[in-house]
C-alpha cells in the first residue's frame, strides 16, 4: 500500500512538472473560462489606471481653478477700486481735468411747431 501510494504521490508530481496535467480533457475545457477570467482581470486593472490617471488630472485642474478665482477677485476688486469717484478724481486731476463741483442742471429743447 505504501508503494502505491508513493508511485501516486510521484505520478502527480510527474504531472505537475512535467505539464501533462495541462493536457487533460478536463482542464482543456475550463480554458475559455480561464482566458475570460484573465481578461476581465486586464480589463479592470486598466480601468483602475485611467480612473487613477483622471483624478490626478481633476485635482491638477481644481488647483488652476482656484488660481484663477483668486485672480478674478483680485482683478475685480482693482476695478472697483479703480472706477471710484475719488479714484478718478485724482487720476485726471493730474492730466488737468478737474472734477465738477456744481450740481447737474437739466436741459430742455421745447419744440415749436
């Protein structure tokens, strides 16, 4: 009994090392499942790179964005500054034009028939 079972112990072995199990009607049927299984594994390993490769470029635009928005308030509030009346003011004071100190008086054309 001991040497049966040695001679099935090496018999497998033998298989194993030798490939012959990869011949077998058994395992040659599983193939296409196997194949499937390998390439739905490639298939999600891909899509966790792309996914990886998306986000780094989302974070990479959120960083200009906020650069930007920076710039857009900054830029903004200079107008606003800018486009004071007392800004103005001494802005063209120095290019000779004075600022109008009197109040605004309305003009009317009468029309005659």
């Amino acid at each position: 009994m001991s040497k049966d079972r040695k001679e099935k112990k090496g018999s497998f072995f033998n298989e194993y090392l030798g490939g012959d199990v990869f011949l077998k009607q058994s395992v040659m049927r599983q193939l296409p499942f196997v194949l499937y299984v390998v390439f739905l594994l490639m298939l999600y390993i891909t899509n966790t790179y792309v996914a990886e490769d998306v986000r780094r470029e989302i974070a990479t635009k959120n960083i200009i964005l906020e650069d930007r928005h920076v710039e857009y308030v900054y830029n903004k509030s200079e107008i606003t500054r800018m486009t004071k009346q007392s800004e103005l003011a001494k802005r063209l004071k120095n290019k000779g034009i004075k600022e109008s100190v009197e109040p605004l008086k309305k003009i009317t054309v009468s029309h005659e028939k």
